[in-house]
C-alpha cells in the first residue's frame, strides 16, 4: 500500500464504507452478513502476500500485463491541424483494450474469483452491459473451473450478440433479463435477487466501481492496476506525468482505475467522460450532469431519476455506459471538485470511434470512443508540450455491427 | 397505546396484508382486506427497481407506475384509508430512494400528517438508518425491520436497535413470491429471535393457503400476506376487492384461531 496522507484523496472509503456522503450498504437483510463477511475477507486477502501474489502472477501471465503505454503520434499530429498556434497536447494511450478478453474488466474479475474462491464459494453470478464483464467472468470461471451465470438485459443480447455467443462457448449461462429497459440496471436487479436467494454458495462478481460497500473499493483497487503502470511507464518514457487524464465512465470502474493513483499529484488533472447518449435534454446516460444524489443497488451516488426518486431509463449508444448511476467514489470526487467530469453524446463518440480507426489503426470500443471525443475537444486548447493520457479500456470487435447500423451500412 | 400494540394481541396471531398502492382500485381493495379481517396494512410504495421482490411484486409496482401513480397519490391513498379507519395499524413499505428523495424530515413530516405507524425499507440496512431512522422516530413512526435466515444472534441486536412496531421475520433467503420456509426453520427462528426482544414477530414470505399462516399463527405473532393478493389483483383488477375479502376472510379465520384447540 502507498502511503496515505491526512488530506489524501486517497483514504476512502470511511470504515463504514462512505465516500464523503456516497457509497454505503443499502442491501436487504438478508444480503447484509454476507457483506460485512466479503468485507473481512477482502480486509484479510489485502494483507496476504500470497493473495497479492497469485493476482499479480495471473495478470502477468493470464492477462498480459503490465499493457503497453502509447504514443499517438497520429492522432496527435491530426488534431493539432485545427488547434491554434502552440497548442494541440500530445496524445497517449493505456492500452487495455490489448488485455486478454479485450478490455479492462478481466483486471477486475481476477481479483474477485480469487476472494470467492478464498471465501469458498462455488457458484458465480454477474450482470452484464456490453457484456464485456459478462465474457471476463464466463472466462475467470473457465480458468477456475465454476459454473457461472450472467445477469444481461434482452435488449443488450441482441445488440452485444458477438459476446453473448462467447460467454457461451466459455461455458456461462446468459438469462436474459426483461423487465424495466432490459439493459444493465435490470440485469443487476436480476443479478441482486439471485444472490439473494443463493447467499450460502454464491459470490456476485459485480463488474464496476458501484453497488454496496466493499465492491466500490475493492474493484477500484483491483482496477487500479491501470493507473499503477501507467504512472511509472510514463515517467520512464517521458521523465513526467501526465496534465491531464481522460476515461469513459460507466459505472466508472476504468476512470477509477486509471485515476486513483494520481489523485494525489497536484499537477495531473482529470476528466472523466459520461455519455450523453442523444443529448443531455434528451435521454442519456450521464448521471453525474443530470441526475441528482439517491439510492441504488446498494449505494448512495448520483442517479439519473425524477423528483419521486423513480429511476429513469438511460440511453447510449454504447451498452457499457447505458446505466443510470456512477460509482459513488466519482460522485465524492465531483463533489470535492477534484476530478471533472464531462459528458459526449453518440454521434461524437462515434466519429472519433472512426478518427482513431484510421487515424492510429487501432478500433476502440464505443466506451473509450466517449473519451476519444472528450480528448478531441480537450487536446487543441492545451499546449503542445502538455501531454494527455487516456484509457482505451476496450477494443471495438464488439461494437462493429452498433457502428454499421448507425452508419447505415448494411453487414 | 399503540395501533400496533391492539393489533398483536398477546391470545392470538395477527394477519398483515400486503397490497402495492396504485395497483388496481386501492382504496377499494385496501377496504376488502379490512372487511375481511385484516389487522394490518401494509401499503408498498411502487418503485421501478424492486429487486428484492420476485415477479408477481414487481408487475405490481411496473402496473402501478404505468398508471402514473406518484408518490403524493400513495400518500392520498395512506391519508383516505386513515380516515376511513381509524384504528388498523397503517404501514408503508417500499425502497430507499422514494422515500428519501426530498430528504427523510420531509417524508416523517408526510406520513404524521397522513396517519400511518410505521415503515418498511427494504434496502435501507441498519447500518444505514441515520438516512431515515431518526426522522421517523422524531414522529413517533415506526421504523421496522425485516430479520432474515441470515441474520444471526451476533447480528441481531443491530436490527433491532433503533426499530419498534413490531419485527418482520423474512422466512426464506430469497425474494418474495412463492417459495417456503419449512415450520420446523420458521419456529425454531421465532423462538430465537424472541430471546431478544419483546417486539411482536410477525412471519412472512411465501404465505398463501390458509394451512400455512395456521401453522406460522400457532409459532408467530402475526403472519405476512403479500404475493397471493397481489396475483388477485394482477389476474381480476377492478374486480379484486370481493376475491380479496374471501381469502382475506379465510385467512384471517385461520391466523385467528390457530392457537384455540
Ligand atoms: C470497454 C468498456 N469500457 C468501459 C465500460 C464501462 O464501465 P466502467 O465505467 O466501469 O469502466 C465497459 C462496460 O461494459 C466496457 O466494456
């Protein structure tokens, strides 16, 4: 563990497990012991070399990290064709859409399948967006040999179908969800009232940096593997850090990732990207501009929600950041005015999607492509010598058919 | 004393009836739960997310605010019942964020107003309650809690800190709908949770056959009724309240006189 100052942004939770006035336990009684025990495990795992030491071999040699940093020369040198005089910062990227599986969730789903196993459960359950923690936990379950059932709306089955065909072959079983929307929020109801009813043999592998408290902390920290190596590969390659940090933000886990271990250096700045779906006057995703603070699977954060607190349905293009809520971490860090936090609609995020596609050969998933967008607006109002880093969190494979339909191509 | 403190009589059990406000005609259901016995509501608040309540529930609450029911109509609907019966413990049950959303002082301040004795939220852990408890019993309202198969002798005391009315044994680990709980499971629980407190403990979760609240009534003290009426609802509508009298009304015989004999 590094070291925590008194006035560090890096000491949250409290022990009760709130992030200033977020976060929190807010479950049924009947999932509450089985909290506070998950809670002393992962207090225990956190002090065990050996725990440390099987995490850090499997990402190693399961995962493939550490993932390389990039310098986007490409894209830099593009966007500084319209920047002003001087200004047009470079451009890089943690590459953890290279992970095995093709995202950062893996990093995650890694280090939860060893607290289940160390806990001695013997059945795993997950909801799924994109369904890309859906495949990183159909795969941590392969690897370890547990039956695995994947929580994933009706309407993200048909959009992710890719995905869903690959949960299957790693031998999950997907239940489509349908009520509500039939995306993510359904599916972690879903999910909620499996465990509920399998508390004795179940572990939830719940796939970002929300839901009740110890799942908010424990998932950034095993997230922040991200921000760990970027932080010393950019020293090594630049001699600095970076000015400024960018991430899209679900339910936040790969901002967190990326963030956490530089909350604390002044000079780095933040911005984490929500999706503003069809606009923020229109149906979007992005809990942090539009919503307001309420309680949600779990914990206290920011929702997307009317004035009798019911929830409303989000909207992106992008199924992995269609949820109406943030991790409550990023609703205390906008609130200390720590990081900033912006949003990018569909249509942007699916012309940068197309930018770095040919641009640096290399085609994102629809969720970095929100912080592509965010860096296209950012990078021609800072100077050339400052340099910005951003998290391709997941490669685009499975988003080609969303991307051809809107583009209206036939496939 | 209390309503609930008439209720739970200490001769015989109690039958609490469950039905979603908005679902169907309310105040005319909530009428035939009471002509046929109950001797206490439990009004739910719809909500869009119910995730610890099983199909039947949440139809119920999608069916609800389908119709449009906003948190002043359930509030209107709690006030009328009140007026309409002045002495039938009066509960409103639901999830956190409704009922915190324009702070807990300003709901308190509604259900004093409205008339209703307590509350049941959900996913509002004991560990959580400084976001509604203190509000409630600043006006004299009930905070009541759900005890569950997991929660055990070490845990128990954090339930029931803070809580009064009466205590809600939850007997399955799972979600409301059809599963339940062995007997031998339900008295065995009841007896020790009674260890511990002095509060009624009224038993629910997959209760629908007057056979079955019989067996709880004779072990419990009070027996909770909530998915089977919900179904009269959901398959009759408008047409619910007479088919919910006559099993209100064998249920209630049942809960009624399990102990005589
Ligand atoms: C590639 C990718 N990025 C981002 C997300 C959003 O999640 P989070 O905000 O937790 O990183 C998802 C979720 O499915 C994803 O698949």
């Amino acid at each position: 563990m590094t070291e925590q100052k008194p006035n560090s942004f890096r000491n949250q939770p409290d022990e009760r497990g709130h992030f200033g006035q977020f976060g929190g336990r807010y479950v049924a009684e009947t999932l509450m012991p089985l909290i506070l025990d998950l809670e002393q495990e992962y207090t225990a795992a956190k002090k065990d070399p050996a725990f440390d030491a099987q995490f850090q071999d499997l990402l190693e040699h399961y995962v493939g990290r550490p993932s390389p940093l990039y310098h986007a020369e490409r894209l830099t040198e593009e966007l500084r064709k319209d920047a002003p005089e001087g200004k047009g910062a470079e451009i890089w990227f943690k590459r953890d859409e290279l992970n095995h599986t093709g995202a950062h969730k893996i990093n995650n789903c890694i280090g939860q399948i060893l607290l289940a196993i160390r806990m001695g459960k013997t059945r795993i359950i997950a909801e799924t967006g994109a369904g890309q923690h859906g495949v990183a936990t159909a795969t941590v379950c392969a690897r370890f040999g547990l039956p695995c059932v994947v929580y994933m709306g009706k309407t993200d089955v048909e959009r992710q179908a890719p995905n869903v065909f690959r949960m299957k072959l790693l031998g999950a079983e997907i239940v489509p969800v349908t009520s509500g929307a039939a995306t993510l929020k359904d599916a972690m109801n879903e999910a909620l009232r499996d465990w509920v009813a399998n508390v004795h043999d179940t572990f939830y592998i719940i796939g970002t940096a929300a839901g009740p408290h110890p799942y908010p902390e424990l998932v950034r920290d095993f997230q922040s593997v991200i921000g760990k190596e970027a932080r010393e590969q950019m020293q090594k390659r630049t001699g600095r850090l970076p000015d400024l940090l960018v991430a899209a933000i679900g339910g936040g886990s790969n901002a967190i990732g990326l963030f956490h271990p530089f909350l604390d250096d002044p000079d780095v700045n933040m911005l984490g990207v929500e999706a503003a779906g069809h606009g923020l006057d229109k149906k979007h995703a992005a809990s942090l501009a539009g919503g307001f603070p309420g309680i949600l699977h779990g914990n206290k954060t920011y929702l997307l929600q009317d004035e009798d607190g019911q929830i409303a349905e989000a909207h992106s293009i992008s199924a992995g950041l269609d949820y109406p809520g943030i991790g409550p971490e990023h609703a205390w860090l906008k609130e200390t005015g720590r990081v900033e936090y912006t949003s990018v609609t569909d249509d942007e995020a699916l012309s940068a999607f197309q930018l770095l596609c040919r641009t640096e050969g290399i085609i994102p998933a629809l969720e970095p492509s929100h912080a592509i967008a965010a860096i296209v607006k950012r990078a021609k109002e800072m100077d050339r010598d400052q340099i910005i880093l951003a998290n391709l969190c997941g490669r685009g494979d499975k988003d080609i058919f969303t991307v051809a339909d809107a583009l209206g191509v036939e496939m | 004393m209390t309503r609930f403190q008439s209720a739970f009589k200490p001769d015989r059990a109690a039958l609490v009836c469950f039905i979603t406000a908005g679902d169907g005609d309310t105040a005319a259901n909530l009428d035939a739960l009471v002509e046929g016995g109950a001797d206490v509501i439990e009004l739910g608040m719809p909500f869009t997310d119910p995730m610890a309540d099983g199909p039947a529930i949440q139809k119920a609450n999608l069916r609800s605010l389908a119709k449009g029911t906003k948190t002043a109509d359930v509030l209107a609907m709690a006030k009328a019942f009140r007026e309409r019966h002045p002495d039938i413990p009066l509960v409103l049950m639901g999830y956190a964020n409704p009922m915190v959303r324009r702070g807990p002082e300003w709901f308190a301040d509604r259900l004093e107003e409205v008339g209703a004795d307590g509350v049941i939220c959900v996913d509002l852990a004991p560990e959580e309650d400084p976001d509604l408890g203190p509000a409630l019993r600043a006006k004299g309202i009930s905070p009541i809690r759900l005890a569950t198969p997991t929660t055990d002798d070490k845990r128990l005391p954090k339930v029931l800190e803070g809580s009064s009315g009466f205590l809600y044994y939850v007997s399955v680990a799972g979600i409301t709908g059809k599963q339940q709980a062995a007997i031998d499971s339900i008295e065995a629980n009841v007896t020790r949770i009674k260890k511990q407190t002095d509060l009624p403990i009224a038993v629910g979760f997959g209760v629908r056959t007057p056979q079955q609240a019989e067996a709880i009534a004779k072990v419990a003290d009070g027996v909770v009724v909530g998915s089977a009426f919900i179904d009269i609802v959901g398959e009759h509508g408008e047409n619910a309240p007479q088919h919910l009298r006559e099993l209100t009304a064998s249920l209630a015989k049942a809960v009624h006189n399990a102990r005589k004999g």
